[in-house]
C-alpha cells in the first residue's frame, strides 16, 4: 500500500477537540490539525464519536477513527464508499471498576454511612446501626459478554458471586451459566445486580422493557453503564419509582446536551429525584488512563495510516485507503 509523503491531514471533533496536544505528540511524522471551513476538505483522518450527513458534508476522510468502542452515533450511510471506520476500547478496566464500586455502594450503603455519620450526635449514631448486605453469593447477571463484560466477570468471582451471562452467542466460559438472548428472562429471574453491557444496535434497542423489568427480583438492582435506549425509558421509570426494583444505577442518559444548550436534561422523567437511583455523568470510564491508553492506539493507526501499512480495529470499509488525500 502506498504510505503518504505529505503532512496528514487530521480533524478532531466534539470531545477529542481536547485531546489534540495529547495525539500530536505521539505522532513522530509530519501532520496538522484542520479546522471548519465553509467548504468541503479532503483530509486523512477525522477523530469523532458522532459522524452523521452534516459532518459528511464537511469533510472527505480516508479514515474515521472512533476515540471509542460505540458505533451507535454514526451515519454510515453518509461515509464514502472507501472511507474505513476504526474504533477502540481500552475502557473495560475503569468501567468493571466503577460496576463494583456501584454494587458495593447499594448493598453496603456506604455513602450514606459516611454522610450520617456525625461526632456531635456520636451516641445516636452509634446506637441507630442497622445490618448491611453483603455480596458475598449474590448473582450478577450480565446482559453481553464482550470486552466489559469479560473485565467484569473475575472481579465478580473474586467477590464470591456467582456470574450469569446473556449474549448473542451465548458464550461466556468464565461464567458460572451462559445463555443466548432468547433466555434473558432466565437470567433475570434469578440476578440480584443486572449489568447492561452490551452495544446499542437495531437488536438490542429496547431488549429491556416492561416484560423484562417484570420479571426481575423486586430486590434486584440494575446497572446500565452502556447506552440508555437500550432499556425501555418510561417503564423503567416505572418500575422505580413504584418500587419495583430494589435500586438502579445510571451512568448513561435518554438525550445528551448540544454545544451550548444549557437547558437540556438527560432524560423525561426525574430519575435523579427517586432515592434508590445513583445518577452520574456517562462518567464510569473517564480516567486518565482511559485518554491515555486509547489515543496511543489511535496514534498507532495514524502512523499506520501514513506509513500505508494494514488498519487495527476496522470495523466498516477497507482495512486501508488506496491512495492518500495528500501529496
């Protein structure tokens, strides 16, 4: 493959704009960052998680370059026919972290012990302890079985919990019990934390909903650290706020906010407001290390890029573009 003798030509869009100093010093050949114009330009590469008709209309790319694992905000039909789409992971370790730290927090209630706590009223406090629970034997069913929930799956066994899984392919040799898609239900019957850890696709939008919330243990707490849609929004609503389920925690949301759009709200219903539901920012995997990590991956496959070498983690179109947008 023919490698490219010019400056690569990169664009950086919505929040890996903030991850241009950090790329352009693990790139070791000459390249430049380009901005909007009122006209469309040719580059190599556009780093971005959301790529739709108008971003099309902007840019000509050899390669769009995902600073993630989800493809689920892309307009593939908008990418010339040999633009190539890579993605990248890298976040399974923080997010199977912050899954524990989740499930510790609703079985042993340690945030509210710290924040009940006081000196002034030590008697009282002491006096007013109530039992917690442990997870020790509790089920942790998992809904997928890639790079999540692999990451999540020994750290459960390392607690002592049984782990069963439901995945397209139904299997999962690390778990305790593996099915396939069709005995979700199943698992759900008998899970005391429920983890969503599968894509957003045609298939799985909407797997969890009224049926599946149902048949759920009303002591059971579910956990969505992958995309929203993928649980029904009303009835889960429902089902927490009527008790239903015994708690949720969610990092990820129904709508997300548009540049400069103060008033947005990440879903129609006030989940934040129901006290067993722990609200947070789509914020389980954002590390350092996270940042890290991921753009020397996509520093790597730039460099492959220009040095016309095959593409890692191509996930549409060819392994490599033939020719180069510059020259």
């Amino acid at each position: 493959m023919e490698s490219l003798s010019g400056r690569l030509r990169i664009v950086l869009l919505g929040a890996a704009q903030a991850q241009s100093q950090r790329l352009s010093s693990l790139l070791d050949f000459p390249h430049e960052f380009i901005g909007a114009s009122p006209h469309r330009q040719t580059v190599d590469a556009v780093i971005a998680l959301r790529f739709g008709r108008a971003e099309a209309d902007q840019y000509l790319t050899r390669i769009l370059h995902l600073p993630g694992a989800g493809a689920d905000a892309l307009d593939f039909a908008a990418l010339a026919p040999d633009c190539a789409v890579c993605n990248v992971f890298e976040h399974e370790v923080p997010i199977a972290e912050f899954v524990f730290a989740a499930i510790l927090d609703h079985a042993l209630g340690y945030g509210k012990l710290t924040h009940s706590f006081s000196s002034r009223r030590w008697s009282e406090t002491y006096s007013a302890r109530q039992p917690h629970e442990e997870i020790l034997g509790k089920t942790l069913g998992l809904v997928g079985f890639g790079h999540i929930g692999k990451a999540i799956a020994p750290r459960a066994r390392a607690f002592g919990m049984q782990v069963h899984a439901v995945s397209r392919s139904g299997h999962a040799p690390e778990a305790d019990w593996a099915g396939k898609v069709p005995q979700l239900k199943q698992m759900l019957r008998v899970a005391d934390f429920v983890v969503i850890a599968c894509p957003l696709t045609a298939e799985t939008r909407g797997l969890i909903g009224v049926n599946e919330l149902a048949a759920m243990k009303s002591s059971a707490v579910l956990i969505n650290i992958s995309r929203a849609q993928i649980i029904e929004e009303e009835p889960l609503y429902r089902a927490l706020a009527g008790g239903r389920l015994a708690g949720a925690t969610l990092d990820v949301w129904y709508d997300y906010p548009a540049a400069g759009d103060l008033d947005a709200r990440p879903s129609r219903f006030a989940f934040d407001q129901l006290p067993t539901v722990h609200c947070t920012p789509h914020s389980s995997a954002w590390t350092e290390g996270l940042f890290r990590r991921r753009y020397a991956l996509i520093a790597d496959n730039l460099k492959r890029l220009h040095d016309g070498l095959p593409l890692l983690n191509v996930i549409h179109g060819p392994t490599i573009a033939a020719r180069p947008a510059c020259g």
